[in-house]
C-alpha cells in the first residue's frame, strides 16, 4: 500500500431488515445510518493535472457534499461520492497542504465527514551538468515537455530533476514508455537530484520519459523525450599542404596541432551521440609540399561545376587514407564559369556544367569578370540545378564564355574535404573540421543559425547539434532539418 492510496472498500454497510436508507417519500422505517466515513483515492496531483476521489459511507443512501479552502485545486462534481480535482498551475508550499472534506448526510441521520490532504506536485526536467551525451530544450525552458536527451545505446546519461510541493523523488514513479528502448533508475530521497537513463539495445529509438504519481492508476504528472543512437565515429586525418613554388601559398599555422582538434569538438558532437578521432597526416607535424598551384596565382582554384577541377585533384592524389581526408591550404577561390557569352545589359547569366550545384542564393551579391571588366551582380533568381542565373540589375560590362563568378567558401565538402586558412584563428580552423564533416559524413546541411557549427559562415556563438529542427541556407532556402536525426546510425 503505498502513501498515495487510501485502502480500497471491503466493509459495505448493511441496512437493517434488508431495506435502505429512508427515501422521504417512503414511509418512514426502522434504519441502520452510516457509522463511518472514508476517502478513497491519490494523496497527490501534478500541476495543471487532474485526480478523482471516492468517498464511501458503510449505509447505502444518503447524499455528499465536498469542499475544500485550497486556492491550488478546484473541485467539480461536488455533491457526488466521486469528485474530481483540477490542479492549478503552483505546486503545493509543503507536503500535504491542500485539504479536502467531505460530508456524508443521510435522511434521518447525523451527519459525518471526512478530510484527505493531498499535495499539488510540480516536476522540471533540464540538462544535467553531469550528462554523458546531449540535451536540447527546445529554447522553451518553461515548456519541458519538449525537451529531447539524448543517449548512446548500451550507455547511460542523467537529465537533473526538481520536484516542488513537498514531496521527494522516491515518493514519484520515473519510468519510460517503452522498457525496450530505454530504462531509468530509482530516484533518491531527495527534492533535486541527477535521474540516471539507461538506452538499450537500439540503433535509434525514441521513448518518453514519464514522471507520475505513484498510484493505483499511476497519474502522470510530466514527460520529455529520450533519444538512444548507436554512436557515429568519425575517423579523418590532415594534411596540411603548401605549394613551395609559389610565397602565397605558404600557410601561417603549418604546425597546426591537429590532434587537438579532438577534445574541443566532442563535447559538442557528443549531444548527438557523435565522437571524432582526428589525426596528422604528417609524422612530424608539419606541412606537406603538393604542387597544386597550377596558375601561379598563390590560392587554389576551385571549379564548383566540375568538382573542384585540376588543381583540387592534385590535392586529392596527395595521400590517401580510409578515413577521411582532411586537407588545409593558405586560401582559395571558388568559381562558376560562364558558358556563354553575356551581352553588356544582359539581365541573365548562363553557368557552365550546373546539375545540382547552384548555391547562389537570391539576394546576395558576387564579382564577376576581372580586371577593368570586374563588376558586382546582385542574384535575383537562382535554382538548385539550373545553369541560369537572373540579375537584379543588367550588366555593366559585356563579358565572354570562359570568365567567371566567385563563391565565397572557406571550404567544400569533398573527399578530401578542402579547408582554408584565409584570415581565420586556429581554432576557428579545428571547428571548421566540426563543420566541413558534418557535411559529408553526417549529412547536415548549411544553416542560418549562429549558435550551430553548421552555420553557414564562421560567425558562430556556439558549436552545438541539435534536435530541435533548425533553418537550411540553401537547400532548400526555408527548409529545416532535425540534425541528431540525419545522423548514419547503421
């Protein structure tokens, strides 16, 4: 029998000679009235949550009548044996606060009552400081329910726990919807404490974690959601490289300490259950010599349309490796070449070898041309996978087939990834590792969203995967994606 629960009735009354109690249009006979009282039902109710009680007299007949002073419950169904409550929104100030009575009166009878006191529980999930993988709230703190945590099969992680009202942990049931995707353990004897999450055997699963009432109807009280993945490796090795023919291609960190790279993104990769293991190409730490600067120009030309182009693929064929590879330069230009000639006033401009890669996005500006021909065209309508690109305002200058459009990128998902130095800190260099994989190993997308590490460019605030579905930049523009779910998890 638990604290929660009044016994349940075994001791019915029994009028006296077989009859009932006295119905005032009958005539009046002999009657055995009520001796004793009782309430049955849950000693506690969560916030906004709802209870029924029973309230039983041993004589048949007779009517009921409930009230309560409580500001923290309402009562319906008032003058029944059975009442429901309605809690509000505060949890109780201790442990039970909030009184209820009833009274039973018969037709010729004295009447009795009886009190239960009951407690209005409030329970909030959030992130642990000691969590093992990941947590996303949803940026709605005060709405918990949906909230997601995150969990490596086979592995365990805690979410923190508060229960206001009065109560302790031990006195609420934790468990999961579905026991075979995840388990929790018993809470402790406390009002606040770290509740501990098993995931089970489940490449990906979603479950809920549910706190109720311990009851013979286990009332719920809250939930939140749990998410179990199989954990994503991620294996790739550096090099960082440098044309010695050539000054501007000289790197300003060519010691980049590679393997540190590591522990400053697994904190942040670990929410969706992602773990890196990076390593240097080079023995010795250093930068590798490839002659890839094939027109001088001290920066690696990258044709978008053919997948990075001649002097990329001298890159590539510089080292091989199963995992993937990695490669930092000192900068880059990334270019869409014309494939027709654009007149001077043309308000269309034609791209050579588009099939799914135009990342131009309508709004922006970008160079064309060079020299005395260089003019800047603002994008006024772009697809995907068409070659043709409409211009807000008509061209300046007359340009030929063969010239070209710079796309800014510090990098391009490829294998081997290429990543660029330009004016960027080290450790902007090792999160762009975080970000240029996320790419081509787990599947994300660029996004408007500063506090994420797939942000489109390197103004970020924070390094975080989330759950919580997030904007796509281009594919489609107004798109949104739910990263721990794109993971590979097989």
């Amino acid at each position: 029998m638990s604290w929660f629960d009044s016994p349940p009735s075994s001791d019915a009354g029994v009028p006296e000679s077989g009859g009932v109690c006295r119905d005032p249009t009958a005539p009046v006979v002999a009657c055995r009235c009520a001796t004793s009282l009782r309430i049955i039902g849950c000693h506690a109710v969560g916030v906004n949550g709802t209870i029924r009680l029973q309230a039983e007299a041993d004589c048949s007949g007779g009517t009921f009548h409930w009230t309560s002073s409580s500001t923290r419950v309402t009562l319906t169904n008032a003058d029944s044996s059975n009442l429901h409550i309605q809690a509000g929104a505060q949890p109780s100030t201790g442990r039970d606060a909030e009184t209820i009575t009833v009274q039973w009166t018969g037709y010729d009878c004295s009447s009795l009552s009886a009190t239960i006191n009951i407690t209005v529980v409030c329970v909030v999930f959030s992130e642990s400081a000691a969590q093992t993988y990941g947590y996303d709230d949803f940026d709605t703190p005060p709405d918990h329910t949906d909230d997601h945590v995150s969990v490596k099969k086979l592995a365990a992680t805690v979410v923190h726990v508060v229960v206001s009202g009065g109560l302790n942990g031990n006195e609420l049931r934790f468990s999961t919807s579905d026991v075979d995707k995840a388990t929790v353990d018993p809470a402790p004897a406390q009002a606040a404490f770290d509740l501990t999450i098993h995931g089970l055997d489940q490449n990906k699963a979603e479950t809920n974690l549910v706190a109720s009432v311990v009851c013979h109807d286990a009332v719920e009280i809250t939930r939140m959601y749990i998410n179990v993945y199989r954990e994503r490796v991620v294996r790739a090795v550096v090099s960082k490289i440098y044309d010695n023919r050539y000054a501007g291609t000289t790197l300003t960190y060519p010691n980049l300490d590679v393997a540190s790279a590591q522990p400053l993104i697994n904190p942040k990769a670990k929410a969706a259950v992602v773990r890196y293991e990076i390593s240097d190409h080079s023995a010795t730490g250093g930068a590798t010599h490839v002659p890839y600067d094939l027109d001088g120009d001290g920066k690696l030309t990258w044709d978008i349309a053919a997948s990075g182009g001649l002097e990329f693929n001298k890159l590539r064929d510089s080292f091989s490796s199963s995992d993937q590879r990695i490669v930092v330069v000192k900068d880059m230009v990334s270019r869409y070449y014309l494939s027709a000639d654009a007149p001077l006033n043309a308000t269309t401009i034609t791209l050579r070898g588009i099939t799914n890669n135009n990342f131009l996005v309508v709004g922006s500006s970008y160079p064309l041309g060079t020299g005395a021909n260089l003019e800047t065209v603002v994008v006024q309508s772009a697809s995907k996978n068409s070659a043709t690109v409409t211009l807000r305002s008509p061209l300046g200058c007359a340009h030929l087939t063969g010239e070209y459009l710079e796309f800014p990128a510090a990098g391009w998902s490829s294998n081997p990834i290429v990543i660029i130095e330009g004016t960027s800190t080290e450790e902007d260099i090792k999160w762009t590792f975080f970000h240029e994989t996320g790419h081509i190993v787990n599947h994300f997308a660029d996004l408007q969203a500063p506090a994420n590490i797939m942000n489109f460019d390197q103004g970020w605030t924070d390094h975080r995967l989330r759950y919580k579905p997030q904007n796509r930049k281009y594919s489609p523009p107004g798109g949104t994606e739910i990263q721990w779910e794109l993971i590979p998890r097989t």
